[in-house]
C-alpha cells in the first residue's frame, strides 16, 4: 500500500480503497460471499486510514520532539541507559 502511495502519489485513503476494493471484486468472482459487513469494510476502511494516519504522524512527531527536548536527567528516569549514551 505504502509503495503504491509513493509510487502514484496518490493519497492514502484512495490506494486502500482501490485495493479493498480489488480483493472484494477479486474474491467475489471466485465464488465468495459478500455481504453488507464485507462491503463496509473494504470501502470504509480506506477513508478511515486517512483520517487517523495524519493525526497518528503528527502525535509521534510532537511525542519524539518532547522525548528530544527533555533533559538528560528527565530521559534517565525513564530510560537508564540514556545516561550511559550521553
């Protein structure tokens, strides 16, 4: 999927539905059942990644940036070996 995204530079959401999609079509014609469940998912999910993919890029950000910005002694209670590495 990420490779997809990077290859056609288009979003998220879009690559994961089209797959999705694909799968559904794909195991259709081999003579599985779809229902209404299997329809939600396959289209659903790719909008939802989209939706909480960018939030959870932006909260690992901000959580790196305060784990970087916190002094030494701060870093040590949590991770003994930080001491060792400075």
């Amino acid at each position: 999927m990420t490779g997809l995204v990077a290859r056609t530079g288009r979003p998220v959401w879009l690559v994961r539905a089209v797959i999705e999609g694909s799968v559904l079509v794909l195991g259709f014609a081999l003579g599985g059942p779809v229902g209404v469940g299997t329809v939600v998912f396959a289209f659903g999910v790719g909008p939802l990644i989209g939706l909480v993919l960018p939030r959870m890029q932006r909260w690992r950000s901000a959580r790196s940036a305060r784990a970087v910005a916190a002094p030494p002694v701060e870093r040590a209670e949590r991770d003994p070996s930080a001491l060792e590495r400075a």
